[in-house]
C-alpha cells in the first residue's frame, strides 16, 4: 500500500480482499459486525466520507485497493459496492460465491454479538454442554473474560463473519500454569445456515495459527461420540482421539461417551 490503514480498518480490507462478489449491499450494523467495532460519526452524516479517495484518512483504502468502488450510500443504512474488472474471467470468478467471510479475533464490542451467536449454536445443536438461555452470560462478564485473557495472551475466542453475519466461533482456552502453559483446548461452533462452505475447517486453522503465534504446542478437543460432524472435522485436520469418557454426557436421558481428541503443533 502507497498510504498507511487505520489500523481498525484492516478486518474490513481483509473482507473485500476476499470477497468474489461484483456487487454487494452492506449495512452500516454489517460492516461494524466486519470491524468489530463502530464506525464514526462522520460515517453517519456525509457522504463524502464514503466517497473520498484522498488522505489524511484513508479508511477508504480498505475497499479501493479491492478494486471496489462505493456506488450508493444511504446514510446510517447502507453502502453498496461495485467491483471494476480487469479481465473477461472475472464476472464469472466473482458469480462464484456468493458467501464472503473473514475470521477475527474477538473485540469487547463484540460480546453481545459473542453471546447471541453461542446461544444459536446452542438452539441448534445438541452436542453442546449448555442448552439454549442456561448459560446466563452477560456483557459484562464477557468483557471481563476478555480483559482477563489479553493479560494471559493464553485464551481467545476467533469470531467468523459471513457477509457481515456472525456465522460462527473458535473458542481456545488455555492455562496460566507453567507447566501446562502450552496446553489449551478447543471448541468450535458454526450456525446450521453456514455449515458445509468450509467455515469450521477455516476456524480450526485459523484457531492453530493463533496458537502457534502464542506458544501453545498442544491442542484439545473434547466431543461428544454421537457428534459425527465434529469427529470429521477434526480426524481429517489430523487430531488423534486419545481415550473416550463413559456415560460422561446426557442426551435426553441418555448417557454418551465423549471422546478426547488432541494434536502437537
């Protein structure tokens, strides 16, 4: 890049750089959801600020070096996108997915959005350890847990977000002990709209990368055996199942074995 990005608006360059889209319409709420976190005022009463292509700001960088333009805006709504082309292969490349998605580290403006995602994944799914509103997370304490693991650097959670929806998570905790400082487990969910388009295989990778990046060298995934899609998913990304739980699981009154899978990194 010739000009420097606001740091805050890398996630949204990371979005358009992915995206294969020729157009798309996204809310003010959707391109927050992409930031995590909001945009400013200025955003909300000119529309100049979507419309400028020169410094001293250079937000705009985060769609033109895409090779997107910004061809309506309707103020504290929306904003719609225009791909330019370069080639004949392009309008067909770009019809090809209609899903665009990019996976972040949480930010504190996210737990709302944080809770409510793990609440549908719960809804949905019955292979996790907590039914639908039995959790009871607040923001607040939600913030709390974050502010406590930027100290750590050991625990994160790695948010997906599909055409500016959160789609699904990563949650990695680790341990704060020296000795099992290396170690932290794993747990994924992925909202039944957006399964099979690669999102869970995405966030496990991208889970491993942070793990690598903050010296954990094992990770852990406990599931439930019944859970064939989570089985798939990690026996295929190399994860070797180490010992099963008896009974340890109940499913309408029915025990199930667990299954502890793990993997060196």
């Amino acid at each position: 890049m010739t000009k420097k990005m606001e740091k805050k608006y890398i996630p949204l360059a990371e979005f358009f750089q992915n995206s294969t889209q020729p157009e798309m319409t996204l809310t003010y709420e959707a391109i927050e959801n992409i930031m995590g976190q909001e945009l400013p005022n200025a955003a909300y009463l000119n529309l100049s600020w979507w419309k400028k292509t020169k410094p001293p700001l250079s937000h705009y960088l985060s769609w033109v070096n895409a090779n997107y333009n910004v061809i309506d805006v309707k103020l504290g709504r929306s904003v719609t996108f225009s791909r330019l082309t370069n080639n004949e292969n392009d309008g067909e490349a770009q019809g090809s997915n209609s899903h665009t998605y990019i996976i972040r580290p949480i930010e504190s403006d996210d737990a709302r959005a944080f809770i409510n995602l793990q609440e549908s994944v719960f809804n949905e799914c019955n292979f996790e350890y907590f039914d639908c509103n039995e959790q009871n997370l607040t923001v607040q304490q939600v913030r709390k847990i974050l502010a406590e693991w930027r100290k750590t650097k050991t625990s994160n959670i790695l948010l997906c977000i599909v055409n500016g929806e959160f789609a699904g998570y990563a949650l990695i905790k680790g341990n704060v002990s020296s000795r099992t400082k290396h170690v932290a487990s794993l747990r994924i969910g992925v909202i039944e709209e957006y399964q099979n388009i690669g999102i869970g295989t995405s966030l496990l990778t991208q889970a491993e990368a942070w793990c690598k990046e903050h010296q954990i060298e094992r990770l852990e995934a406990q599931i439930v055996e019944a859970n064939e899609r989570a089985k798939t998913l990690f026996e295929k990304n190399g994860y070797a199942c180490e010992g099963v739980r008896k009974g340890s699981f109940k499913l309408e009154n029915e025990v199930q074995d667990e299954l502890y899978f793990s993997k060196f990194l």
